[in-house]
C-alpha cells in the first residue's frame, strides 16, 4: 500500500490547496483532512474527519487509518471565522501537544512534518542582518502568534528526542502572500493607508503561497537523492524589499507615526477590526527580518519558483490599485517635468537638474 497522510487545519485555504496537491502523489494511497470546521472549499477525494486537534480524539484517527505521515498546518497567527486570540493560541499550542502525544503512541507514524514561522527568531535593534536556522534570537518573541510558533518547536524538538525512528521536518516560512492571503500582515497591507514607525524602514521576505504547497509537498516524501529534508528549514522567495517598497508598488501612502504612538494606533485598528495590529507585527513592521536560504536550496534541494518580489507583484495586483497607483504617479512626475523652470527657462530635460547641477559644482 502507498502512503497514508493526515493533514490538520484544512478549513484554510493553504490546508486545502496542500490536501489536493498531495493526492496527486503516485506515491500516496489515501489522504486523510481533520479540522475542528467544515472547509468551505473542495478537498478532492480526501476523507474529511471533523475533530478538534485540542481534544484526544487524534490517537484514534492514527490507529484507525494507520496514518505514517502527518503533515501539521493548523498553527497560524490568525483566527478562522470569530474565533479569538486565546481560541488560536490553544489550537497552536495544546493542539500541537496534543498532536505530538498521539504521533508518539502511534507504532505507523514515520514522518512529521510541522509549519512554523520566521517570527520565531523575534525582532530586535540588535539583530544580525540576516539569521540561519542556529542563529539565536536576541529577544525572545514575548506574546502572540511568535511566542506560539516558539513553543510548539520547543514541543518538536522534545518529540523528536523521544521519537528518533520519526522523520521530522520544521519549515519556517517567511511572511506568506499571494493572490489569496490569510495573515495579519496581509491585512495591514491591504489598508488604504499603511501606518508606519517614523524613522524606520524595514526589509522584509516573502514567499509565495504556491512556493509553500511546493515545499510542503517535498517535505511529506521520502527525500530525493542528494538532499535531506530532514531538520529545520527558512522557507523564503530571494531578495528583500523595504517597507517603503512595499507601499510604492501598492500605490498606498504612508503615515508615519512616532514610536510609542504605535501602540495606540494598533489597538485602534484592532478595536474597529480592520486588522490585528499586534506588538510583533510592530516589531516587525520596525527591525524588519531576513533569514538565510542556503539549506533550504542545497539541503533540502527547494528553489522557490517566486522570489521576494515577485510574490508581492502577485499580491499587490490582487489587491488592486491603491489611492496613488505607480503609473498615475509616473506621469504625474512627467508632466512636472515638462513644465518651464522659474525664469523663464523651457523645460527641465530628464535626467538634469539638482544632481547634475551638484555634480557640476564639485
């Protein structure tokens, strides 16, 4: 028989589009989808089980399909439906525990293949510029969905000490976009005007909702000759862009705000709900973070097909122009350009003026 794959949080959409990628592997027999909710999507032939992973009904659902490989996606910073932050926080971490113990007690279990995120590393003033999977963070992530991302890896690390006949696989993605994004940072992109913390400019990752399926795909098989994908991965699309970026290419402008201001404008984008302004996001939205991708491309042997660019290209057109969209500022600029100099003087040509003048005087 092939392989039998149990898949947690398939009412997202990222969980269903995994469940009917993984089906098409000739190598897999049978898929089985568990979500505590109905998915409101298509989820192939997947055999749909409704269970809650924060309950101890998953040692059942392991001995009765004799599932070998789970692949765990229900850990994510942001709610399904009115779910609240202390309802997500529970279905990260005690169902990731509880997860773990029925994968410990189950004789069939033979790969594990766990989501996690680069917020794991925390944001901080001090640190590097860019992060490996070793490089400890220099200020652990002290509330929401980093700090569950920090305890359900410390949960992993303890299962697969207990477990060594287990493979188990950690991805850490970078910020996921794509033309169907479900995150807090999507969120505060699609604002019609980004808040920002005055004086910063943060680089940022991303990487492709497509990439993510990609990967996950590669983690859930028997690696391929020459590669591992056994171990912990950062997942992110080449090249960083700037928040400053960022909101060019969306078209958006920004309004700065002083640092201990943030707060407070946070909490009123929370209050309204028009999206959850946490203090990691802040943090983020202040230092920024990068992490290195060398293992990911010669270990686990995963070349993402967009790269950090290209993956906000994909977003920003699904979230269509914004109130100053890049073509309308462009020509904005031409025609400014073409109007007569004071003076008298016709008009300023192209690529003279101040920084020519300026090279002039040196």
């Amino acid at each position: 028989m092939g392989k039998v794959v149990l898949v947690t949080g398939v009412a997202r959409q990222l969980g269903g589009r995994f469940v009917r990628r993984v089906q098409r592997d000739p190598g897999v027999d049978r898929v089985i989808a568990v979500d505590a909710v109905a998915p409101a999507h298509p989820l192939g032939e997947a055999e749909f089980v409704r269970a809650d992973i924060r309950q101890s009904a998953l040692a059942r659902i392991l001995a009765e399909y004799a599932v070998d490989t789970v692949v765990h996606l229900d850990v994510s910073g942001k709610a399904l439906g009115t779910a609240g932050r202390t309802a997500i926080k529970e279905t990260n971490v005690i169902g990731t525990m509880q997860l773990l113990g029925a994968c410990q007690k189950s004789p069939t279990v033979r790969r594990l293949v766990v989501k996690s995120s680069t917020s794991v590393y925390g944001s901080a003033s001090r640190d590097p510029a860019v992060f490996t999977e070793t490089t400890p963070p220099k200020s652990l992530p002290s509330g929401g969905f980093a700090k569950d991302a920090v305890e359900v890896e410390g949960y992993v690390r303890g299962f697969a000490r207990r477990r060594p006949d287990v493979a188990v696989c950690v991805l850490r993605f970078a910020n996921i976009l794509g033309p169907r994004p479900d995150s807090p940072l999507a969120d505060y992109l699609s604002l019609p005007v980004l808040p920002t913390v005055f004086g910063y400019d943060p680089r940022l990752q991303f990487v492709h909702e497509d990439d993510v399926v990609a990967v996950l795909g590669i983690a859930a098989r028997e690696p391929r000759r020459g590669t591992l994908n056994s171990g912990t991965f950062n997942i992110a699309g080449e090249g960083v862009l700037l928040l400053s970026q960022c909101s060019r290419r969306l078209g958006k402008p920004t309004v700065p705000v002083l640092l201990p201001a943030v707060t407070w404008v946070g909490s009123a984008l929370r209050t309204i709900g028009m999206t959850d302004f946490s203090p990691e996001q802040i943090r983020l939205l202040t230092h920024g973070r990068v992490v290195s991708t060398v293992q990911m491309r010669d270990t686990l042997g995963f070349r993402p097909e967009f790269t950090t660019a290209g993956t906000f290209a994909e977003f920003a057109r699904s979230v269509g122009p914004g109130l100053l969209p890049p073509e309308a500022v462009g020509r904005a600029v031409d025609r400014l350009a073409e109007l007569p100099l004071p003076g008298g003087a016709g008009p300023r040509e192209r690529g003279t003026g101040a920084v020519q003048t300026t090279h002039g005087a040196r």
